[in-house]
C-alpha cells in the first residue's frame, strides 16, 4: 500500500510540475514577443528594488492595515512552503514527518509557527471576503472586474482557506494517532502543537481507522490542492505571486517623470532640419512609431502586465478615473495581459502569429482611454511593484499621433506651431521676447 501511494504520489507531483513548467514556457515566449529592451544597468539598485519592494512590499505599508493583511497571507505562502516541502520529500520516499528527527526539539516550534500562520491566512482571507463582497471596497467592485476577474478573487481565496484547514486537521489527527501509538505516526513523537490541538476534542470520537483515513485524505487533499494551486496560478492574477520579484528587478530607475524618447523619432526631427545629415546608404526607416501591438511593446511592459495584480491601486490613484473619465490604469494592464495570451494562442494554434485583424489599440484599449491620460505618474507611484500603465498608454497615444496622424484638433495646432515656431504658441521667434518691452 505504501509503494502504491508513493508511485501516485510521483507521477502527481511530475504531472504537476511538467504541466506548470509547459506554461511558463508560453509566457516567456509570450513576453519575448515584445521589443528588445536592456535593464541590466545599476544591479546594486535592482536587488535593493527587490528586497523593499517584493520581498518587503514597501509600498503596501501606505495602507498600514491592508499591508499588515496582506504581508500575513504572503508569509504564509513562503514560509508554510517548508511545510511542504516536508510533504513532498515524505510523498517521494514513503516516509513519515522526515524532518522530524534531524531538527529534533525545534520540529514542534517550527509546526507551531506554520499553525500560527495557517490561523493568521484564514482569518485574513475572511477579511478579504467580507471587504469585497460585504463593505463592497470601490476599487474591488469595478466594471473591468466583473465575470472571471472577481470569480478569480474568490477561488484564490477559498483556496487557501481551505489548503490551512487541511493543514490544521491533517496536524490535529496526526498528533492523535501518535497519542494512541498507531504506527507509523509514533516513530518519531512530536506532541501537540499549538492550535491543532483544539481539534482534538471533535476527532476523539473517531476509531482508529477512521482517523487514520482523516489524516491520509488530509495529506493528499493538502498537497493535491498544492498542485492544482501551482498550475492556477499562470491563468490567475495572482501570478504576481511569482512575477513581483524580476519585476521589481527590471523596474525603471530613471527619475519617475522622466519619459523615454525614441531614438528613431529623435533621427527624423535631425534630418529634417538638417538634411545633409540623412543616411544616403538606403538606410530602413523604423517600422513603427509608437506601439499598435503587443509586438511594438517592450518585454518589460509585457513582463508587467503579467505581474500585475489587479489590486486597482493605480485606478484608484488616478484623477482621469476619479472625474468619471473612462481610463483605469488596472484595465490598461488587463487588457494588455488579455492580448498577449491571445496572441499566445494563435501561435501555439498556428505554430507562428497569424494575422488576426485585432490589436492592443482600438480593439482592447479605445482612445478616448489613453487621450485621457494626464500623464500624471499618479498609477506608477500606486502601484506596490512599481509596475508603469502610463509607459504602455504614451506608447499607444504616440502611435496614434505619429502613424495615424489621429490626435485632437487642439493637438493639431500645438504640433504646428511646435514645428513652425518652436514652440507650442502662434508667435514669431523674434518675438518672443516683444512681452518684456515697456510702452
């Protein structure tokens, strides 16, 4: 029986991690789709982005309450992966708490610790449950969130509120057979910990086969449950869970309002003013002004909105949206996330991208959207992982002007007197200083 359930438990574990690893696979392509970009500069800056921003969500904190919420269920999810690892190595070689004997006294301190931290998820994702769906928290409850978003939020955490219970009854009945010295749960005695005891009472009833079945259904619902999570994550946003940390590496450190000019935009404004400067060896002009597509995005951006977790802080931050304009940063993100795995798709369809007659503008993301846009930097500094919906909408609105030449008459006037006086008012240039002259 225990060869039985050490082969299941081997192929369960390699199914799960082949069918995970096949799906970051997709995503790497996926953000390899976008333009090529270097943010290898300054590594000393990146790691430190790392450590304040995804290990210690330093921007979380400018909501103490939520942050301290949030930084429970994030431990949990680190530190309670021990226990699982422990889970894991006892699955592979058919053996029984395989920690317990070499961490000897501190085995106990260690499980009550986790226990602690089971209780502490519980109750927090209660609270997550009760803010969304009894308080009814504005930036949980918007439109971008209806259908599989909010149905997302819920499975999350259901989930792990369920993974904590098994945990704590899979504890509670163990300790009870080791009590009542039913093998293999009395090799290496443990005690009771810290709250699972307090199930004891409800399990006491039980005979010794049956509390032997509870603790093996609880193992295997637990790590099961584990596996499933594993290969959620990748269509859920709570991939951030993972993808927080390269992008708090590859976040931008240029000053926050600083915006990028390209290069090849910066070459036709040359030429054309002095034109003895102009390529004559039949030099390609670029492709694209701006970005269209996915494909005219950078990886970086794509990288983003992957991580993104749609906690709608930006949204919630930017004053297009709060005035009842239609921009939300979060949608630009989800939207951008949308296309991608659509595009995705048809390559794993296809074998390459087939036109699809669809694009990130227009058909995902609308211009009255991006024209919206104040450029205020508002949903880059929200953000807690520093992830830039403003960079994506400049690129989509620069496309928009320079490719389609579509952009408000205003705009039309301010380019021209850009282009024609050199700044964005109809005056001469030998005129601009006619204002400091006294009658």
């Amino acid at each position: 029986m225990e060869l039985i359930q050490q082969i299941l438990f081997v192929v369960a574990a390699a199914g799960a991690i082949y069918l995970f690893a096949r799906k970051l696979a997709e995503m790497r392509r996926n953000i390899n789709l976008g333009r090529q970009d270097s943010l290898n500069n300054q590594p000393e800056r990146r790691w430190k982005n790392v450590l304040l921003l995804a290990f210690g969500q330093k921007k979380m904190f400018a909501k103490p309450l939520v942050a301290i919420m949030h930084f429970i269920i994030y431990a949990g999810f680190l530190i309670i992966n021990i226990e699982v690892l422990e889970i894991f190595v006892d699955g592979v070689l058919g053996t029984h708490r395989v920690f317990a004997a070499p961490l000897g006294a501190a085995y106990p301190y260690l499980i009550n610790a986790f226990e602690w931290l089971a209780v502490g998820v519980i109750l927090v994702c209660i609270a997550f449950l009760f803010r969304r769906d009894i308080m009814k928290v504005k930036r949980l409850n918007q439109p971008e969130l209806k259908g599989w978003p909010l149905s997302d939020a819920h499975i999350i955490l259901v989930t792990e509120i369920v993974l904590m219970s098994l945990f704590l009854i899979l504890n509670a009945s163990d300790t009870l057979l080791q009590s009542r010295g039913i093998e293999p749960y009395g090799q290496h005695p443990t005690g009771n910990f810290a709250v699972s005891q307090y199930l004891h009472p409800s399990l006491n009833g039980l005979g010794d086969g049956a509390l032997k079945g509870l603790e093996r259904v609880s193992w295997w619902l637990h790590i099961l449950g584990i596996f499933a999570f594993l290969n959620y994550l990748p269509y859920s946003k709570h991939l951030h869970i993972l993808f927080a940390f390269p992008n708090a590496y590859y976040a931008r450190l240029e000053p926050q309002g600083k915006i990028e000019n390209m290069t090849a935009i910066q070459q036709e404004v040359l030429y054309a003013m002095q034109p003895e400067l102009a390529p004559t060896d039949g030099q390609e002009p670029p492709k694209r002004f701006g970005a269209k597509d996915i494909f005219d995005l950078s990886w970086h951006n794509l990288l983003e909105a992957y991580s993104c977790t749609e906690c709608g802080r930006c949204s919630s931050s930017c004053p297009a949206n709060a005035t009842g304009k239609i921009l939300s940063p979060r949608k630009i993100m989800m939207d951008t996330r949308d296309r991608m795995e659509e595009v995705g798709r048809n390559i794993k369809q296809n074998g390459s991208f087939v036109d699809d007659g669809k694009s990130l503008l227009h058909n995902y993301i609308t211009e009255e959207e991006i024209r919206a846009c104040t450029t205020c930097q508002a949903c880059v500094e929200a953000c807690p992982v520093s992830i830039s919906p403003l960079d994506i909408i400049l690129q989509l609105r620069r496309y928009q002007a320079m490719e389609e030449s579509n952009v408000p008459q205003e705009w039309t006037a301010m380019f021209s007197n850009t282009e024609n006086n050199f700044a964005p008012w109809k005056f001469s240039p030998d005129e601009r200083d006619a204002w400091t002259q006294t009658s």
